[in-house]
C-alpha cells in the first residue's frame, strides 16, 4: 500500500499529480501551517504573454493551518474564469471548463475545501484512481517524519512516496523503524501541445494547463510520464 502525502495546492503541477497517480492513498495535509508566498492559493497557466499567475486572496497567516486560512474574498472568481476561458476556450480540452467552473463558484470559506475539490475534479480529469484522505479525518499528530510515520501508520500504508527534495530532511531511520518503505519520486514534464507556442514549451504551469489542452488524451498523457522511483 503506497501513500503521497501532500498540503493541498490550488490547481496543483503535474509532478504531484503524477505522485498521486503513483499512489494509492493519496494523503491531503490540511492540518499543517499555511505557507504565505507559496503555492498554496496560487498557481501559473499560459496566456498570450506567457505563463501568469492565478492567485486566490487569503487571509493569510502563519499561526492558521491551510483549513483554517479564509478565502478574503470572491472577486477572484470571475477573474479567474475569464482568463482561463480567454486562453483554453477553444483548446482540445477546453470542454472541461463546464465542469470546473462550477466548482469555482462554490461557496467555500477556507483555501483546504477549495483546493480538495479541485485536486479532486483533476485526479477525475485525468483517471487518476488513487483513494483521498485527509489528515483531519486521522487521529494523528507529529511534525515532519515522525508525522509522515503516524499517517502511514493510521492507514496501514507500506510504502511513503516522496518528492525528492524532501532527501534533505527526512528521518529515514523513523520511516524504516516503523516499517516504511521510503520511495523518492521525481518526473520530467515531457513537452506536449499548448496554446500560445510563440513562448515556445512551458513546462512549470499547474496541470490544469495539460487537462485543457489535451482534452481526452491527458490522461494517457499522465500514464505514459516516465517517473524515477528509488
């Protein structure tokens, strides 16, 4: 039983969507910090100037954890919708905005609901068939790999799939004390098709870029990723 485990991300890239697809419990971490000026509310697609950002106002603060981080406002919404309809509209996948709009316009109050529901409408997009949890819904606590050991311990999980940056501050003794395979895994976003190719491939925009883009064919897009698993 392999776990990813991860902070919830508004419209996430495609390494941690392949992580969770590598998965079969992937592990949504509402309960730690929020993280101010990272991605967490925010992520890049492709325009006609190149990659920007799509940024929900929080109320931002590092006392809160992601699910206690309120959403400021909802004038984002529209902005949001406009530029990704404007850029995607008529793209192989741009069907898919009839599905994703709703969710925008949810009445969610905190960053953890919106992110969640719209990891979850990507792992849809994409067939991505592994089982969400969250740590809010665990018995658990902990910080860094003593917590990674809890959560896999609370789902029975074997084997803890890892980004490969994190080799610079897991405990590994923890993990293989308590019976855990480590697993590092890492993945070079392969060029495919997009909009606005005057700026030429970009690789680091959310996956919603791919979802839109390649419309039905994503998900093979998604199978096909070569990751290095050690």
């Amino acid at each position: 039983m392999k776990v990813a485990i991860h902070q919830p991300q508004y419209l996430p890239w495609i390494p941690l969507i392949h992580k969770a697809f590598s998965s079969d419990i992937f592990v949504m971490l509402d309960t730690v910090q929020y993280q101010k000026g990272g991605v967490q509310n925010r992520n890049q697609i492709k325009t006609a100037q190149g990659s920007t950002w799509l940024t929900v106002p929080v109320q931002a603060s590092l006392e809160k954890t992601i699910r206690e981080t309120e959403i400021a406002d909802v004038t984002w919404i529209k902005k949001h919708k406009a530029t990704l309809s404007q850029n995607y509209a008529k793209s192989a996948g741009g069907a898919a905005l009839d599905s994703l709009f709703p969710i925008l316009e949810l009445p969610f109050t905190n960053l953890a609901e919106l992110n969640i529901a719209l990891m979850k409408w990507m792992f849809s997009a994409l067939q991505i068939p592994c089982q969400v949890i969250r740590t809010s819904q665990l018995n658990v606590n902990g910080k860094s790999t003593e917590l990674i050991c809890n959560i896999c311990k609370a789902i029975d999980a074997t084997a803890y799939i890892s980004g490969s940056g994190a080799k610079a501050y897991l405990e590994t003794d923890l993990l293989q004390n308590a019976g855990i395979d480590l697993i590092y895994h890492s993945v070079v976003v392969e060029e495919y098709p997009q909009q606005h190719m005057q700026h030429g491939f970009i690789p680091d925009l959310s996956a919603v870029d791919l979802i839109l883009n390649l419309g039905p064919s994503a998900p093979d897009y998604i199978r096909g990723l070569k990751a290095v698993l050690n």
